[in-house]
C-alpha cells in the first residue's frame, strides 16, 4: 500500500486542517494509508524518505533550515508532492529552496474574491482528460512561475483590479519534475468549499496520483 502524508498549519484563514480532512478522503479512497501532521517539524523526520507522496498544507509559515533540506531531499529522491492554492504555492515566502522545488510561488490575486475563467491547455494530458474550460469564483492567483513547468492549464487577467497586467495569461495548474521526484500544483482551492466544485477536485485529485511514487 502507497504511503501519504498531509502537514498541515500556517494561515487559517485558508482553513487548513479543514482541507487536509477533504484531502485525507480523497487519498484513502485512492488506496493511500495517510498520515496527518500539524506542523512543519514532520519535514525533518527521515522517514518521509520512504512515503509514496507528501502534500503540504500550510500558508505562509517558516520552515527551518534542516526541514527544508530533509523535504527537498526527500522530493528529489523519488517522493512525489502536491499540494493547491496557498498551502503549497505561498506557503514559506523566505525559502527558495522551497519554491524552487513548487515551481512557482504566490505575489497577488488582484480583487481577491473574483469570477475568472480556467483554460484548459494540455486537453490531451491525462490529468486534464475530459475536463473544458470552466467558470470559476476565488481568489485569482498571479504567481511567479518557473519556465521549465509543463503548464497544465492558465488564466487571463481583465486588468480590471491592475490595469498593467490586462491580459497575462498565467498558469494555473502545473506539473514538473523536482530530480527523480514529480510536482503537481494547482492555484485553485482558496477554501474547503472549493473542493466541492467538480473540476477543481478532480484536477487535484489526478495531478496527486500522477505525481505519487
């Protein structure tokens, strides 16, 4: 049986430990045996070395040095990681090992609460199988993207709440690679409710599974 582990923590105000139930779900139906920990200390424990998959859960936050270190190692191994919104796109802004490993990290989401579209750009990618372009209601995230991401689907911006980025188009979903390890991140997921719209779980319900080990 595959392993999981769920650290959760950071800001609350994006409901965390809420989300990490709704993520716990989806990984034992899956066929996981998960692990939950509130905290970053969980990073540094050795054994995270032997898990099948890691999702992080925490916005904003410090991460010591030695857990850092510990998690990458562990990703560039062969442990998969992914993780949504700001539990994993914003979750340790003083760490750039960290966000080197994500692929991106967090800047602004210009109007914050806001109705935005999805693009669905690799239609052919089987974590996208199936899936249209969809209306969405959340906090539009404009981020700092890493080049060699292989960009699974974006968003445009109106200019609407910052007239100098009308029109960026900017990543929403991604997958890469991290040494032998496989990153999936997804912007989606502000709140635990968002786990209800159909396509936002389904992307990361894929993209979890593809980067598993």
């Amino acid at each position: 049986m595959r392993e999981a582990l769920i650290v959760w923590g950071g800001w609350s105000g994006h409901e965390p430990e809420e989300c990490s139930v709704i993520v716990k779900d989806i990984l034992e139906q899956e066929g996981f045996k998960v692990y939950v920990e509130h905290g970053t200390e969980a990073f540094a424990d050795p054994s995270i070395h032997d898990l099948s998959l890691i999702v992080p859960i925490m916005t904003m936050s410090k991460i010591e040095k030695e857990e850092v270190k510990n998690l990458t190692a562990a990703v560039e191994s062969g442990v998969g990681l992914a993780g949504y919104h700001g539990g994993a796109g914003d979750s340790f802004r003083d760490s750039v090992d960290y966000q080197f490993m994500v692929g991106g990290q967090w800047v602004a989401h210009p109007g914050n609460i806001i109705d935005y579209k999805v693009n669905i750009t690799r239609p052919d990618d089987p974590i996208m199988k199936g899936i249209e372009d969809f209306p969405y209601s959340s906090e539009q995230y404009y981020m700092h993207v890493d080049p060699s991401n292989e960009v699974l689907a974006t968003t445009t911006f109106t200019g609407d709440h910052a007239w100098w980025i009308d029109g960026v188009v900017m990543p929403v979903a991604w997958k890469r690679k991290y040494g032998e390890g496989k990153v999936f991140y997804s912007a989606l997921g502000h709140q635990a409710k968002e786990f209800a719209v159909p396509q936002m779980q389904t992307i990361f319900r894929r993209g979890a599974l593809w980067a598993a080990r």
